[in-house]
C-alpha cells in the first residue's frame, strides 16, 4: 500500500539566479492554500531591482510596487503541479512584450505601474507569472532586462 507521501505531489522550488542589480526570493514547495499536498504543490519565487517588502505570494505586492521607481521592475513567479491542471499548454519561459502588458495600473496596482501576467503548463508544470514595471509603458531596455532574469529561472 502506497503511504501519504507517495500520493504527494512534488515540483522544484522557483530559483532566480541573481543578475546584476536583482534581489531574489523562493520559498520551498508545500501544499497550495486550502488543499492537501496530493491535490495541489506549488512554491512562489520573486526577482526585483528593488527589495522586495511583501509576502511570498502575495499579488499585487503592494508594498514592494509602492517603493518602484520607473526603472525598476518585479517578477514574481509561482510554479505549481495541480491535479486536474487548470492552465493551458504553452511555451515556457514566455516572452514578455509589451504588446501583452497592461499601461497603468489595475486593481491594487499603482497607475504608474504596467504590468503582465500569464498562465502556462509546460512539461506538468503550472507557470502563474506576474510581472510589473516602474512605468506604465516599460523601455526596451526593461523589458530586455526582464526577460533575461526570467531566462535564467529555475
């Protein structure tokens, strides 16, 4: 008979390789809010130009975007293993360009502040990214700066 761990579901904990000018966070999987570990794992993991001030899964972190200058930038990033997956196939790591950002601000979200977020599965895992800029119309350069950071995540 298969013990309790062997129903568990298992993913890496989110790992940014610091670049140059990054602060990085991750915290080790558990069982996503509400859930046993056999229905949902998941582990949050953030890279910021600035030091990040909230909880580790905390969306929108209001405290760490209320400190964002214009240059500055925030991914935030949950990689999870869900049964029955809820997010639809893709490619990871996505692409982040600005035609798929939001200019200004939403809910909770300072009207200075672009920001995108996606959903994928890839090869099992579920990819909940969020990512937020200084400005509500991010320069090459961001979103340049962004997607390398992202590259490197594990």
């Amino acid at each position: 008979m298969f013990g309790l761990l062997a129903l568990a579901l298992a993913v890496s904990p989110v790992h940014f390789q610091a670049g140059t000018g990054w602060h990085v966070r991750s915290q080790p999987a558990h069982a996503c809010p509400g859930v046993s570990a056999s229905r949902c794992v998941e582990s949050w993991g953030s890279a910021s130009t600035v030091r990040y001030r909230d909880c580790p899964d905390c969306v929108p972190p209001h405290r760490t975007l209320g400190s964002l200058p214009a240059n500055g930038i925030l991914i935030q990033l949950s990689n999870a293993r869900e049964r029955p997956a809820r997010a639809p196939l893709g490619r990871w790591p996505v692409r982040i360009r600005r035609k798929d950002l939001i200019a200004g601000g939403g809910e909770g979200i300072p009207r200075h502040v672009g920001y995108g977020e996606w959903f994928v599965r890839s090869h099992g895992v579920e990819h909940y990214l969020w990512v937020w800029f200084g400005r509500s119309h991010p320069t090459r350069q961001q979103l340049a700066r962004a997607n390398a950071e992202l590259r490197r995540a594990r």
